[in-house]
C-alpha cells in the first residue's frame, strides 16, 4: 500500500479567505484504510470564528438575494463544471479520507454535479401562485422569499453529495450558508470548498467552519442570526438540534437513522433478491442511511434465499478501496469499527447465528485499517439491540415472516421509518405494502439504498423531521411564503 497522498489542510473558509491557523488548534486525519496515510490537518475553529462567519453571511445575503434566480443558476453551473473537472482529484481524496471505494466515490461526485444542475433549473421555475381575488379587480398572488443565513451541519459518510444536495437548494433559493462538516470528512469537505471558490461564489456567500461539534456545531444552533438548520446524522443528535432552534424559534429540518428492511415474499425472482439485497447491505461498508439493515422472508424460501445471501456474502473480498474494482473497504474510523463488532457480539449473546462474516480484517494489508468482513447473523430476536439499533456497517440480520402481514408488523417494529423495499410480483401484495409501510422511501423489486435528485427524500417516526430534501420539495425549507393582495 502507499502510505502518502497529497496532504491538504482545512483551515475553515470565511468571507472569502481562506483562516489563517495562528494558534488555532490543529488535528491530523489519517486514513481508514490505512492508519499510516497522513490525509491532511484540520484547523478546530472557536465560537468567535463561527460569530465571523455567520456574520459574514448575513452581510452577503441582501446583495445575493437580490440577484435573479438566472443569475444565481449561473454560478451553480460554474460550479457544476468544476466538480466534474476536478472529479477524479475530489473522488481519490474522499477515498483516502472515509475508506469509501473509489468507484462509488467517483460516483458520488458525479451526482453532486447532477444535483448543482437540477438546482441550476430551479433558478428558472416558479416561486409562487396567482389566486382568484373574490373582489374582482384586486391582484392576489404568493411568492417565496429567502430564509436567510441557512446553517448546513453534514455526515461524513457521503462528504460531497449530501453538503451539495443542501448547498445547492439553498444558494439557489437566494440563502447563504455557513457550512459545517463533519470532522471524518473535513479535508474532502475543504477540497469541495476550494472548487467552490474557484466557480466564482461571490465573497460571504458560502463559508466553512471545521471543528467539534460541542463547540463550532453548537454555536451554529445557538446563533440568532442563523435563521434555519439543516442536519443530516444521527437520531441523538439530531434531537439536539431540535431542542436548540425550537429554543430560539428557528426552522430546522432533519434527516436521522434508518433501520431499513426488505421484504421477500415467497413468489419473488430469489436470484435478483439476493444480488440486490448484498448490494443494498454491503456497499459503501453499510455506512447508508438507507442501507439494508434486516431482510425479512416469507417462511416458504428462507431456507432457500439465506443460503443464496450468504453464498454472496463470502465471495466478497475486501480491499483497497483505491483499487477501481473494490466492492468493500474498511469502515471509517477506528471508533465506527468497534461499534459495529460491538453490535456483532452482543447479537450473539442475545441468541443471533453468525451465518457469514463477523470478525475484523486484520492479517497482511489490512493491519492498519479498520475493515470488516460483510456479516449475516440469522435468528434474531426482533426486540434485540441487534435488531433495534441502527448499526452501521456491513451488517445484515435475517427475520422470517409467516406471511406479508407478519413481515409489515417485523418491518414496522422499530423506531425508524426511513427507507423499505419488497420484493414480490403480486400487485395486491405490492399496494398492501406501500400503503402499511411505515417508511419515506419505498422501492419495489429494487434496493432500499439511493433516490433519484429530483425526487423527494426523508423518512417517517425518528428517522426525519417530517421533513423532505431534494427534488421540489427542497423549496419548503429554504423559502418563506408572501402573500400578496393589490387593490387598486
């Protein structure tokens, strides 16, 4: 393996220059894949830099707000082209930094450029309604105003698509943002910064702010000027960012955990089933909000597809995730790597069957990073931590259901409600599990993980804010509604 990468350091962007370090305090970020490989350094920003910042913003608002939505789209092209200039670049960086493989990295960085060109055409859709006036003569419309300054609090685990599917509603909507990643993906986030820069965005308009969150995260919720939040993360998290802008009467949106299930029915093309659930389960090493985490199937074939699943599950081998062709890599962090063994043997002492997996790679190349073998654990008990809680990797348990409405009440019987999927040709069954399905996304004869851009995404229960991102539904969030009466 090598053991070096051109190192970047993140100093935090703010009002158009990039922070001088000083006596700032600095974190180095190695690698997942190898703890050896130097990624880059990270300036931990104070509770007065994220003052500057939000100050900045807000300074920059009336001037951007002002532009006409063409206006706003061209730069959001700019942008578009930069990403998919500079792709390879990007994509190799949030490899050596998250241990994502390098063609699903490259693929998520094509899709931010997507997602900066959807966003683009909205700059040329309509913000509001003309409405009937029952006086006759007056002028009665809506339109969509700004937020204002919108605070963006990112995951690690998708370190470019997921800041740019916020970014991009809430630049074209006419908000600017301060922008917070989180500290495993802060070097691929300073990378995305600097392509942004190079679009042209006008000063103030975007600002980074890297660091913990107890300190710069909580001075974003915590700030008067920051009229919205928007946060992707976990369910304890995220309800602390809702206790805080409920505190100060701020708009937030959220979008938490999944514990994502399948459902096999006895009539389903078993073959396909099982090629889609491994990928669904194991790809990106499980680290999906929308990952499958439980496949739950009818009695008659579970004998039958378990043994196809974990078939597929040992003919994975782990690797480089440099390596064009890596199907799984390591987990990211050493901390995430002994959660999910932790969640592997509690399920075991809770009475799970270990059918494939469960251990740690660590002979040979895989010595200095944290991966995982690709799991299956059969005869989990429902109501088991294993089977409860979101946990992140490349985990999957199996449930058997008696029958479709057995497997609904097995799928719903969980805190979550993010992302379902079925896998049946009956068509009573199908509209059966859309309409008892307790879930925001819902795929049919296809993997539980991915949504187009122009759809809308979120979930149900602790799994969002009863919230949508992406598509139209974007507008929601990062807009406010004026009602307009003109009598002359």
């Amino acid at each position: 393996m090598q053991t070096h990468v051109k190192v970047i350091e993140s100093t935090g962007y703010i009002n158009g220059c990039w922070v001088e370090p000083g006596s700032r305090p600095a974190k180095a970020h190695y690698s997942p894949l190898n703890t050896e490989l130097l990624v880059g350094s990270s300036t931990q920003l104070s509770t007065a830099d994220v003052d500057l910042a939000v100050q900045s913003a807000k300074q920059a608002l009336p001037n951007w707000s002002a532009l006409s939505g063409v206006q706003r789209a061209d730069y959001l092209f700019k942008a578009a082209q930069m990403l998919e200039d500079h792709l390879e670049d990007l994509a190799q960086l949030l490899t050596a930094e998250m241990g994502k493989p390098l063609g699903e990295a490259r693929g998520e960085v094509s899709r931010a450029g997507v997602l900066l060109r959807y966003y683009a055409g909205e700059g040329l859709r309509s913000v509001g309604d003309v409405l009937p006036a029952t006086d006759g003569i007056s002028h009665l419309y809506t339109t969509r105003v700004p937020l204002g300054v919108a605070g963006l609090i990112t995951p690690w685990n998708f370190p470019v698509a997921i800041p740019v599917w916020k970014l991009a509603p809430a630049l074209i909507f006419g908000n600017t943002v301060v922008w917070k990643p989180a500290e495993p993906a802060t070097i691929t986030a300073a990378r995305l910064m600097q392509l942004l820069e190079a679009s042209g965005l006008p000063q103030g308009v975007v600002q980074l702010v890297s660091g913990s969150g107890s300190v710069v995260g909580q001075r974003i919720l915590d700030h008067p000027d920051v009229t919205g939040i928007s946060f992707t993360g976990s369910d304890a998290v995220g309800k602390q960012v809702a206790q805080a802008a409920t505190a100060r009467h701020a708009k937030y949106q959220l979008e938490m955990g999944g514990k994502n299930a399948t459902i096999v029915l006895a009539d389903a093309d078993l073959e396909r089933a099982a090629d889609t659930i491994i990928s669904a389960a194991m790809r990106s090493a499980g680290q999906k909000c929308t990952a499958t985490s439980r496949v739950i199937i009818e009695k008659p074939v579970k004998a039958q597809l378990t043994s196809l699943l974990v078939e597929r599950a040992k003919r994975i081998q782990l690797s480089d995730p440099r390596d064009s062709g890596c199907y799984l890599g390591p987990v990211v962090s050493k901390r995430q790597h002994a959660s999910i063994l932790d969640f592997i043997q509690s399920g075991v002492r809770e009475g799970a069957e270990i059918l494939a997996g469960g251990q740690a790679k660590t002979e040979g190349e895989f010595a200095k990073g944290y991966y995982i073998e690709p799991t299956i654990l059969d005869h989990v008990d429902p109501q088991s931590t294993l089977a409860q809680e979101e946990i992140f990797g490349p985990v999957l348990l199996i449930h058997e259901a008696d029958d479709l409405d057995h497997a609904i009440q097995l799928a719903n019987g969980v805190r979550y409600g993010l992302a379902a999927a079925i896998f049946t040709h009956n068509q009573k069954h199908i509209h059966h599990f859309v309409n008892r399905i307790e879930a925001g996304l819902i795929k049919v004869n296809g993997e539980t993980a991915g949504v187009e851009p122009q759809a809308p995404f979120g979930g149900m229960k602790l799994s969002s804010s009863y919230s949508r991102e992406q598509g139209r539904a974007a507008i929601e969030f990062f807009t406010q509604v004026k009602t307009v009466v003109i009598t002359p």
